[in-house]
C-alpha cells in the first residue's frame, strides 16, 4: 500500500484527504487479507467454481457486490450468526482474515480455506495536521520515523500470525491451499471495470495497484 501513496495518483487521493479530513497520514496499516472458508469438501480453483456457492458476505451493496465478483452467490448474515449458519447450511462459507476465523472458531464448522487473498484490509495512522504543522522539521521527521517503525513492525506481526494459522488449520483438518489467484484477480477486477462503482475510480489508481 506504502507505493500506492507514493504513485502521483495516490498522492493526489493522500492530498485530497488530508485537506477535507484535517489530518496528516503517516501511513497504511495492514490487517489482514480475506481469504474464503467454506463447508463443502470440493476445491476451488476459479471462480466458476464459486458458482452456486452460498457465501456469507457483509450487508451492503459494495460487500454482495464484492461476493458476486468472487463468482459466488453472496448472501447477507450478521456476523455472529455465521458460524450456526454455516453450521446448518444455511451458507456454504464465509471470507474473513485468519485471526478471525480463528477466534470465532469458524474452522470448525470449515472443511476447507482457499487463499484467494481478494481484499487487502489497511487502516490509516494519521495525525491532526495542527499537531504536525507545529512541529519542527526534525521533530516530523522523527516522528515519522517512529510511525515507519512501529508500521513495519505491525504489518511483520500480523503476516507472522497469519503464516501461523496456515499451519494452525492445517492441524485441525482443513485442506488450506492458494487457487488460481489471477483468474480470480481478472475476474473481480473485470466485474468492476463493467458495473458503476468503478466510474469515480482516479484514472490510473487500478494500474498502480496492478504493478505493486
């Protein structure tokens, strides 16, 4: 994420926050990439093999929309009730980060984890900017060199923990594998580019994510 905020479109989009929101960005914080967890026994590879899939995916268009871009039939489930709902077959699976599959023990009630990795969760760290504007340059910039750190330092021990729980599932039955992660790339990506909520998107901005 660090080289989307450094390319010219997201410096713009950096900008562009920074002026509306008050605020300055010190960086992008990674937690966590969803990956698909599902009931059924049979492997996924592209997303034609989503289809028919009841796959619980947040209320909201952009959340069904997302489901349905993965090639599966999304369907609206608080989170709370997932793991019933899953556990009756009411769904067929759920997408989450690892850490939550594992503290809301949906592995239990999962035969398997396709590590599709479609949605790369990041917060922003951010300061006021009347904070940052009273700063000296030495102390912004040693500021900034501690949010570098304590960023780095995050993004490391939330990959750690996620390496873990490969192994961790993989210890308690489940059948954890990467698919095919660039039909499914081209899929999602070709589902956008054709629907609306691609038309406000910066020129560019899917490039750039693309060369990362």
């Amino acid at each position: 994420m660090r080289a989307v905020f450094d390319s010219d479109v997201g410096g713009e989009l950096k900008k562009m926050a920074e002026d509306q929101l008050g605020i300055h960005i010190l960086g992008p914080t990674y937690f966590g990439a969803r990956q698909i967890g599902l009931v059924p026994t049979t492997k996924i590879n592209t997303p034609a093999d989503m289809a028919g899939i009841k796959l619980r995916m947040p209320n909201g268009d952009a959340w069904q929309f997302l489901g349905q871009a993965l090639g599966a039939n999304p369907t609206p489930m608080a989170y709370a009730e997932v793991y019933t709902g899953m556990q009756s077959g009411a769904i067929d699976g759920q997408d989450n980060p690892l850490p939550n599959v594992q503290n809301m023990k949906f592995y239990e009630v999962m035969s398997q984890i396709a590590l599709t990795s479609h949605l790369v969760g990041f917060d922003l760290l951010t300061v006021s900017s009347k904070v940052w504007n009273d700063m000296t340059p030495e102390q912004q910039a040693a500021f900034q060199a501690a949010a570098d750190k304590a960023i780095a330092w995050s993004t490391q021990e939330h990959l750690k923990k996620e390496g873990e729980l490969v192994e961790f599932f993989k210890t308690q039955g489940l059948d954890v594998y990467t698919p095919d992660v660039a039909a499914f790339r081209t899929h999602a990506q070709q589902k956008y580019l054709e629907s609306d909520l691609a038309k406000n998107w910066p020129k560019g901005m899917l490039d750039t994510i693309n060369a990362m």
